[in-house]
C-alpha cells in the first residue's frame, strides 16, 4: 500500500468510527473495526485492546485474532506486560526488540515469541487524568514503528476512549462502572456463541467471530444481542458458503 492509498484508508476510518460514535453505537464492533485499522495500516502483526473491569484487572476487549495462542499472550501481557503497564503509567510503553523485556515479563515473552513477535508497542486508553485500559501492538519485525504510525495508533486509541466512555456515562462514576461491565459481560457471551458456531458450522474460532459479524451486520443488530440468540439456540449460523 502506497503512503497516499494508506493516508487516504486511515481517514475513511477515522470517518467510520466518528459515525458509529452515536446514541446507540455498538461499542465492540467500534473497537473491532479500530483493532482491524491496526493491523491492516499501522504494520501490527496484531493489536488489541485490554479494557480494565471493576477491580482495576484488565480483561481482553477486542483483538485481531480469536486463536487460543493469541489469547494467552494478551493474558500475560494483561497480567505483567506492555498492556499492563501501559494501563497503569498512562503512557506509551515501546518495546523495539523482545529480547530486552523485564523478566517479570517472561510470560509475555515466551508466549508472543511462539507466534513470531518481535517487537511491541502499548498505547493508554487515557481521558485527562482516566485511564480505562490499553491499545497494544504487536509486530513480526524489531525496531521502533516510524513517528506517523504512533501518531496514528494514539489517535485511534484516543477514539476509543471517546467510544467507551461517551459523555452521558461521565456523568457519574457508577454509569461508568456499570457501562464497562456491561462491555464485558457482552465479550463473555460472545465467546461462549463463539464455540457454539465453530461446533456447529464446523469452522475455527477465528471464522466463528466473523460469521457472528458478518450475521450482525446483516441484521442490524448488537454483536452482544446476536451473540445471545446463538447461545439460547435462537440463532443458528451455518458454515460460510
């Protein structure tokens, strides 16, 4: 992709994601459709966010891949990571080559090394002095990623602050509270119709979420909604044609 073709890609995704900020947008597609953008313009092997619930614990929100592998190294980078300590300084954390980690990170490492990581960057989802999670890159190459490309990521982070958050649930902290857990309680339906649809369709967790998205989209409903359909068996999705 060309500078000017992936300059012109990032603002239509900019324009997408300040339409979807509505009254009754979706906040995982939202954060679906920005870890996407990650991966496809910014040079991220993968990307995801890690959202922090109640006690302050980070729990994985959106991600690039569904693969088991996948989900371990967010696990351990929730856990002792860049995630983590994106999430509790606030700030960006680089990590150009990931032989050079903390020990304390050893977790992360060895798990991200498996799946051919070298390199890793962590961006807060920050609001003035809030702190709701953490945008994490991940990337096949060391080296730090060019100035733009980390513009860009703060950029993308900061919409999905915005998402989160919105104006009407800065009104009082518990709104917020209940707000964050009810976007995790939605990712905990959606795994469990995740395995129904690759038990019934056949298919891999990775293909199960896109067949859920795909049916959504068509629908026009919530990715929660449609998820608990599936999993109450009011809902049946059958192997991509």
């Amino acid at each position: 992709m060309s500078r000017a073709s992936r300059e012109a890609r990032l603002v239509s995704v900019f324009a997408t994601l300040a339409d979807t900020l509505v009254a009754d947008y979706d906040v995982v597609d939202l954060l679906q459709t920005l870890v996407d953008s990650c991966a496809e313009l910014l040079g991220a092997q993968d990307a995801a966010i890690l959202l922090a619930d109640g006690t302050g614990a980070l729990d994985l929100m959106a991600s690039t891949s569904e693969s088991a592998g996948f989900v371990e190294v967010m696990r351990h980078a929730a856990e002792a990571g860049p995630g983590m300590e994106s999430f509790s300084t606030g700030t960006r954390v680089s990590l150009p080559d990931l032989r050079n980690s903390p020990e304390a990170w050893r977790g992360f490492r060895d798990s991200a090394s498996r799946r051919g990581v070298q390199a890793a960057e962590a961006i807060p989802l920050r609001l003035r002095e809030r702190t709701i999670g953490s945008l994490t890159l991940l990337r096949s190459t060391p080296g730090t990623p060019a100035p733009e490309d980390v513009t860009a990521a703060r950029a993308l982070a900061d919409v999905a602050t915005i998402g989160i958050l919105q104006e009407r649930a800065l009104r009082e902290s518990d709104r917020l509270a209940a707000q964050l857990q009810t976007a995790l309680d939605s990712r905990v339906v959606i795994e469990q119709a995740k395995g129904v649809v690759s038990f019934t369709a056949g298919v891999s967790i990775d293909d199960a979420f896109s067949l859920i998205r795909s049916h959504a989209r068509q629908e026009r409903m919530r990715l929660g909604e449609t998820a608990a359909r599936i999993v109450r068996r009011e809902v049946r999705i059958g192997p991509p044609r």
